[in-house]
C-alpha cells in the first residue's frame, strides 16, 4: 500500500493598484506531486501550477486572498481550513478622483478674500488644479494647485467662474462645478455736489453721483454754525435720496453748509465734500416814489422802499398721532417768516380725498380738547397765507384713536352637572389691542387670583374661559376678567 502525503501550501504577496489593474500573488507548495491546481478564497482556479509561480488577480476592491484547496498530481486534495492551508495576500485598491465637497460660490465686497474650498475625499494622492473664466472660457490659473483657491476680489473679478480638476494615481480626473464671483462694490462719490446761490423763496438741489456703489444708501447733513446734524423735516425733501432738494430756502440760511454720507453692502461709507447754500432776497418794492409838486428852490425827495415782504411758506407741517379715546390732540403748523401769516385748518373724513373747512380754527394750531372714536382715521391740514398775496398747504395728519378697554356683554353665571365644562365669555367690544386675564375667587370676591392655563383651566388669556371636570367643591366658585389694551384703564368684568 503507497499513501500520499496532502499537499502543503502557503500563499504571499502584496499590492497597491487601481480598480480592474493586473496584481499577482505566490502560492508555495512544499509537498505534494506536481503540477497542481489551486483554488483561490475569490474563485481563482489555477490548472497545472508549478509552486512558486505568480498568480494574476484582478481586484476591484481591496482583497485579502487565501487558498481555498489545493490538488496536487496523485489527486490529493487539501481544502481549507486546514493546518496545511497557510499564509494570506493582501491586494489593495486605490480609489479613484472623487469630490467629497464642491465648492460654492461666493459673494464678497472689493478687497475682501474670496476663498474656494473642494475636498478630494479618499482620492489616493490627489492632484489639483484650478481654472477660471474671465469672459473667454476656462484656463489654467497657474501655480494653484491647493484644495482651497484664494483670491483678492477686485471690481474687474465681477462674475468670474472658477473650477477645479481633481486628478490621482488613478484615471479618470473629475471636474468640479463651476462656481461664481460676486463683488459688492464699496461705497464711493464720483461725483460731489456742488454750491448752490438763488433767491430766498426758491428751492436748492444738491446731487451725489454714488457711481457703482452696491445698494447705496443716502443720508444727508446740515450744518447750521453749530455742527453736523441729519437734514430732517420738511424743509427737507430727499434727505435719504442722492438728490436734496431744500424746500423755499430763507435769507437766514444762507451759509448753511451740506453734505451727504454714502453707505452700502460694503463699508466703509464714504462722505462727500461739503457744499455752500448762498440765498439772496428777493427784489422787492413795499413803497413806491410819489409824485411832488414844489415851488423854485424847494429840495424834492423821492423814495422808494424796498421791503422786506415774505412769501407765504410752512418750515414745519403737522405730524399724525395716534392717542387713546378722550386724550388731546393737537395738530400744528410753522408757517417760518410769512409775512403777516393767516391760518385756516380743514379736516378729512375719507381719508384726504375732499377736505372741509373747520370753523372758527385760523391759529397755528388746533387742538381736539377729547378725541372720540367718530375722530378715528380722520385728517387735518392748514392753509398758510401771507400777506403778500401767496398760499400754501401743509401736508395731511393723520388722527387715529385707539379705544379705551370696554365690556359690552358680560360673563354670565354658569349652572352645569357635575364633571361638565363650564364656558364663560365676555364681549371686549371695540378695545383695541385686547387682552384678556381671567380671575377666581373661592371666598366669595374678597380676594381674586390670576388663573393659568392648566387641564381644569383653559383659555385664562381668551375671550372664553372653560372650566373642566368640574366637581360639587367648586360650586360658590366666582369668576371675573379683566380686559386690557392699548389704552389705560383696564375694565373688569362683573
């Protein structure tokens, strides 16, 4: 009898290559009659094989290789597991250009760093290059070759493109999206204003030119002798525009200087050079000459007065108010150096579309003694005369009146069964801004404590307070609210 020893083998080997890329492993066999074949842990089955030959595996994820069996020329078979089954290779697998994060696009003001950010994820040993689109397609930016493109945004850089080339051991490269620049330009005046000279009564414009400032925002100053200060009222039009139109300018302004602040997405703002109002009166005669009639060497004298007679004008309109009922308003009117002003206010009941004269009212200021809710929503407006022969009309207040906290239909008592929900509700009327806090009181109304909202109490800050699973021991119980709003005093149920 002849017995044959089992084959006895080991397998080695080791590689580092790209998905589908050859790799080889060696299976050693020291005893056992050849050729032989062998089977591989993935399938690989090799006929005829001589010990120590390579093995060409192709791998598309990263493998560790055993030997599943070998069969030697007698038809000895050894298979794993088995002491005779030694060794293992480890192929491992490169991965191919990817993009983990892409980068965005940016939005930034001039000067400010812009900064593209890609990650290659696992790439094995990636490679970047970055390209840009300046109008003319895509072309190499040399020497940036980092995860991350910083540049210096400029004003020309406005919509430029960029993209990065992601590259490996492995093929093929990937391309990023393509992103864009956006930058804001910062404030700026290419154009400043410039002096202005008229006659009293006329009106002055000042203009800023803000060139490509991103979303400019105006706002202009005066200086009256005593500092900068906004330009506000409305003797001021335009005041938050590039233009500034200085409404019916006064002898006593001239000298006034002017300038306006520039601001935008982007700072700094930037303020422009200050500019002159220079305002001369206007040629007037209040006394003619009068014709004489004098004997031979009498002295004649003629005269002429020039005057000092004003248009009419208003350096300060009536503002709106909104007050609660029976407060006071007042509405009133500046009416500047008017000569000898005339007053007569009107009122609106339709919101300014026809006005009536109010009787009796000729002051620079007229005055509700108690506003009433019939006065809501109305609007006052006066009329400026001079003696000079000349009107105007100052802009519309409006009046609202808000009304005072009020019940108009009180809670009722409530008779229920047992366990039942109880629903008490009140009627806040007109209050505006009403709100509401419901009370209790267990000692028949000597002392009453908030409620809050819980499973037996619900809707204590409503209209409608329910109580639930209501039980023999709350009988006698007393419930009140106390309506508040926009106006003072509060009202309190019965």
């Amino acid at each position: 009898m002849t017995v044959n020893p089992l084959p006895v083998a080991s397998i080695a080997g080791s590689g580092f290559v790209c998905p589908g890329d050859d790799a080889t492993v060696t299976v050693t066999i020291t005893t056992g009659a050849t050729p032989f074949t062998v089977v591989l842990s993935d399938g690989t089955t090799v006929n005829n094989y001589t010990s120590g030959d390579p093995i060409t595996v192709n791998p598309t994820v990263t493998t560790t290789y055993t030997i599943t069996s070998v069969t030697d020329n007698n038809g000895c078979t050894v298979a794993a597991p088995h002491a005779d089954l030694t060794g293992s290779a480890t192929i491992e697998i490169k991965t191919v250009p990817e993009i983990a994060v892409q980068p965005v696009s940016l939005t930034v003001c001039e000067d400010d760093v812009a900064t593209f950010v890609t990650d290659a994820g696992g790439t094995t040993n990636p490679q970047y290059r970055w390209f840009t689109d300046t109008g003319s397609g895509m072309t190499i930016m040399p020497g940036e070759t980092a995860a991350t493109l910083s540049v210096t945004a400029a004003s020309a850089m406005n919509g430029y493109r960029y993209q990065v080339e992601i590259s490996g051991d492995c093929p093929v490269p990937v391309l990023s999206d393509i992103v864009t620049l956006t930058v804001n330009e910062k404030p700026e005046i290419v154009v400043q204003p410039a002096d202005v000279t008229l006659c009293s009564g006329e009106d002055a414009t000042f203009t800023v030119d803000a060139g490509v400032t991103t979303n400019p925002v105006y706002q202009w100053y005066v200086n009256t002798g005593s500092g900068w200060t906004p330009a506000t009222g409305a003797r001021y039009q335009g005041a938050n525009t590039a233009t500034l139109t200085v409404v019916s300018t006064l002898e006593m302004m001239s000298g006034y200087q002017y300038r306006v602040r520039v601001s935008g997405t982007c700072t700094p703002y930037v303020e422009s050079d200050p500019v002159t109002l220079t305002v001369t009166r206007q040629a007037e005669i209040v006394q003619h000459p009068v014709s004489l009639i004098l004997c031979e060497d009498e002295t004649a004298t003629f005269t002429v007065d020039a005057g000092v007679t004003r248009q009419a004008e208003i350096v300060q309109h009536p503002v709106s108010l909104i007050l609660c009922e029976d407060e006071t308003a007042t509405f009133t009117v500046d009416a500047g150096l008017t000569t000898n002003p005339s007053y007569q206010w009107e009122r609106s009941l339709d919101g300014g579309t026809t006005w009536a004269p109010i009787p009796g009212e000729t002051t620079s200021a007229y005055t509700i003694a108690a506003v009433a809710s019939a006065d809501n929503n109305t609007a006052y407006r006066a009329i400026v005369s001079s003696s000079c022969g000349s009107s105007v009309t100052s802009l519309p207040a409006f009046l609202t009146v808000n009304e005072l906290p009020e019940i108009v239909d009180q809670p009722d008592d409530v008779i229920i069964c047992e366990y039942l929900i109880a629903d008490f509700i009140v009627d806040a009327g007109v209050t505006t801004g009403a709100t509401y806090r419901w009370q209790r009181s267990t000692d028949g109304g000597s002392t009453w404590n908030n409620l809050t909202e819980t499973s037996t109490y619900f809707g204590v800050s409503t209209m409608n307070l329910k109580v639930n699973g209501t039980n023999r021991v709350m009988s006698g119980d007393m419930f009140r609210v106390i309506v508040s709003g926009t106006c003072t005093p509060p009202d309190t149920s019965s």
